[in-house]
C-alpha cells in the first residue's frame, strides 16, 4: 500500500511539473494586456483596418510581444543558470 501510495505521488508530481512547463509558453499574451490586436488598433472603430496607422499600430503589438517573450525567455535561462551554479541555495 506504501508503495503504491509513493508512485501516486511521483506521478502527480511529474503531471504537476509539465503542465507548468506547458502553461509557461502562454506567458507574453498577458504581457501585453490579453488585448486584441484587432480592436486595439481599430481604436475603436477610428482607424480603417489596412491604413497607415493600423499597420504601424499591429506592427508595434507584435515587436512589444516579442520583446515580452525574449524578455520571458531571458529570465528563465537566468534563473535555470543561477540555479546550477548555486545548487545549495533554494
């Protein structure tokens, strides 16, 4: 019973462990506000989709996602780094 109870637990903790991974990639949409590009740039239904100002608009949006997800990314590698050289701090 022991050992069953032991495997339970292991197997919720690896469970447990990919859907953090899984939920990690879902990061840079919250940084910008879980907005919608669509009608963000629309401004409300000023701004003709296709004009000048639309296009500049969504091309802003995608370098600030980006940025967000190099930004993710960066301090992930940071921290898996900080955490191999310091093994014996938690």
């Amino acid at each position: 019973m022991r050992q069953t109870s032991a495997r339970l637990t292991l197997v919720l903790m690896a469970v447990l462990s990919l859907t953090a991974c899984a939920s990690r990639n879902q990061g840079p949409a919250v940084a910008l506000g879980n907005d919608d590009d669509d009608a963000v740039c629309q401004a409300g239904g000023k701004v003709a989709p296709g004009s000048a100002e639309y296009v500049a608009c969504r091309k802003d949006r995608d370098v600030q996602r980006q940025r967000a997800e190099a930004r993710a990314d960066r301090r992930q590698r940071d921290l898996g780094e900080y955490m191999m050289n310091h093994p014996d701090r938690p």
